[in-house]
C-alpha cells in the first residue's frame, strides 16, 4: 500500500481543511488518502468553494504538510493558459487559427514554418521537433529540459519529424512557438502578458512563470519507492509547463473562462471543441462527453492534465453546469485512472461533484 510510504506522524496532518461539499466527495478524498494521495483538492462553481481538502506531506525531509494556498506547479495547464491567450488576439481579430508561423513570426526560420497553423500547434498537429527526443541530459531527462539556457526556438525550428496536420503528438514545442507568435503580435513578453491580461484584471495573487531561480513551488514530487523524483528546470519548460499558482488562483482562472471573461462565448466553444479523429483534442485541453455515476445524461467535460517531474496536476471544467474541479497531487505515481473507462479516482470524483444523486449521503 503506498499510504505506507507517508510517515504516520505526518498523516496526523492529512484531512479537510475546508468542505462545503457532499459526503460523496469527503468518501473519494478519503479512499484517495488511503490509496496514496498526497496534495490538494477543490471543486467551485461560479461564486462558491464547494470543496477544499489537502492531506499528506509537500516535503519530507522538511517535514511540510500540505496547506490551502501553497503555490503548484501548474505543470501543462500552462498549455491551457497559453491557449486561452491566443484565443482572445483571435478575438480581437489580431490572429486567426488558420493563420501560419510565418505570417506572424518572421524570425522562425523552420522548414514548416510556413505551413504550420496556429490551430496545428494548439492541437499538437505540427509535426515539429520534440524536446522529449533531445539528447539525455542529467539524471537521465532529455537535454532540453535541463541545460542551463536551452534556445527554444532554435530546436523547435530544426527538421520536422513530419508534415504538419497528419498525426497527434504531444510536444511543448507547440506551445512554445505559440508564446513567441504571441509575444510578436501583442508587442509584449510572455510574462508581462500574463500580467496584463490574467494576473491584475482577475486578481491574482499567485499566478507566475517559473525563471531560472529555483521554483516557487515548495514540494517535492515522490515516486512510489518514496525517493524524491529527480527535476528537470521548470524554467525551459516555459508556456507549455512553467507557470507556477495555486489551487485557488487557477479556479479564479477557470471562473473566469466560464463566465467568458476572458474569451468570447463563441471563442470558448471553439477553443472547448475536441476532435474526435485526434482523441477528442481541442485547443489547449481535451474535450468530450463523459458518463458519470449519478447523473441522468452524459457531462461535456473540458480536462486540462499536467505533469513536470512527477508534479500532477488535473484541471476540469464542466461549463454547462458552470464547476470546476482541480487536483494537485506530489504523488508521482498516483493513477487518476481515465473517466472514459468509468472507474478510477477521476471518474469517482467528477461524479462526487458533478452529479446529484451520486452526492446524495
């Protein structure tokens, strides 16, 4: 049992820190505990914490326990973030999706360039090279994401692996083209864009990008043998993985995508649109239709996952019922299990919060 891997005098601090929620959702929390889970869990709607719980260590050797408000990793969430950037230049009629590199970012020079579309990297249908194949680099991590000062542009501009819009393949590549398209059409750093459109309109009071000082973020990721898992620098990770929050800055983040505060109703809808021939890929996120316990018809899901050097993260959004529900975890072998097979942590907590005959006590 993997429970066994925390420190009995440390799990005196695992428990409900907050909860205005059902029995159901303190049931998942307790059999997740029990199973291993170490981090934090929220659920909101559009106006209300629902459920707020934390349990298990952020540091071992530090003997931390987990608390509300300590800044996560957002890990690919950040991929969320950068997507929902991009969607209001397209919005304010600045970019369209099918617009190429090339017409916006003159100074990538890859062979794709002028064929590759904002859609493309934001569905990870480029076919651009991938940080993950770079060489290995310390403690066994691909290069790339730990050199001291990877240029990012450099390795993304070199051969594709192939033509863009043929097949899926995960790659922060992607992204990181999309924040220097960005950064060019907005006349601003990636950073200060963050600032300027997130973090001061909504209020902020976590919400950065990783530099290359050591991380904000306080915890240390485990694998299941209980030895800290070795990083790579968060920092080279950039807008695909390198935002840095907490729990309740990244609901304020979902509110207001749900409320279409930060991209139009029909920008939303686009961007929320997952594509059944690419596994249901939409624009920064995944979204489908999802058959939860307790509720009479199936749930149109958007999930954002992340991990970076075991640091997991779920974010999930059921606009029509306008929630959200959002898991750290350090637990780098945790398994959320997936909600399309209809059992698992996520599948059971979704429904917690979802669904109102599975919430009943």
């Amino acid at each position: 049992m993997r429970r066994a891997l925390i420190p009995a005098a440390l799990l005196a601090c695992a428990g409900l820190v907050q909860a205005a929620g059902t029995s159901a959702l303190h049931r998942v929390f307790d059999d997740a505990v029990k199973a291993g889970f170490a981090g934090e869990v929220l659920v909101g709607s559009l106006d209300a914490v629902l459920f707020e719980a934390v349990a298990g260590v952020a540091d071992r050797e530090q003997r931390l326990p987990h608390r509300t408000g300590q800044v996560w990793r957002w890990a690919s969430v950040s991929k969320q973030v950068t997507a929902a950037l991009v969607m209001r230049q397209v919005d304010a009629g600045r970019l369209q999706l099918d617009d190429t590199v090339a017409q916006h970012l003159p100074g990538f020079t890859g062979p794709s360039a002028a064929r590759v579309t904002v859609r493309q990297l934001l569905q990870h249908l480029s076919g651009l090279p991938n940080p993950d194949d770079s060489a290995p680099g310390s403690a066994g991590l691909p290069g790339f994401y730990t050199a001291a000062q990877p240029d990012a542009l450099a390795h993304c501009a070199g051969t594709p692996k192939r033509p863009p819009g043929t097949a899926f393949e995960y790659n922060n590549c992607d992204t990181l083209v999309l924040a220097a398209l960005l950064a060019r059409v907005v006349e601003q750093p990636f950073e200060a864009l963050l600032q300027t459109q997130l973090v001061k309109p909504l209020g902020l009071q976590s919400l950065g990008l990783a530099g290359p000082s050591p991380p904000r973020a306080n915890v240390v990721p485990y694998a299941a043998d209980g030895r800290a898992v070795p990083q790579p620098r968060l920092a080279n990770f950039g807008a695909a993985g390198a935002l840095e929050g907490s729990a309740r800055d990244l609901l304020e983040f979902d509110r207001a995508l749900l409320r279409f505060k930060l991209v139009s109703e029909a920008g939303s809808r686009t961007m929320w649109a997952g594509e059944p021939k690419w596994g249901c890929v939409a624009l920064g996120a995944w979204g489908y239709p999802a058959t939860l316990s307790g509720c009479a018809r199936p749930v149109q899901l958007v999930e954002r996952r992340g991990d970076v050097g075991g640091s997991q993260v779920r974010n999930i959004l059921a606009p029509a019922l306008g929630k959200a529900v959002i898991v750290f975890t350090n637990a780098a072998d945790f398994e959320f299990g997936e909600v399309w097979q209809g059992r698992g942590f996520s599948h059971a907590l979704l429904s917690a919060a979802l669904c109102p005959l599975a919430s009943s006590p």
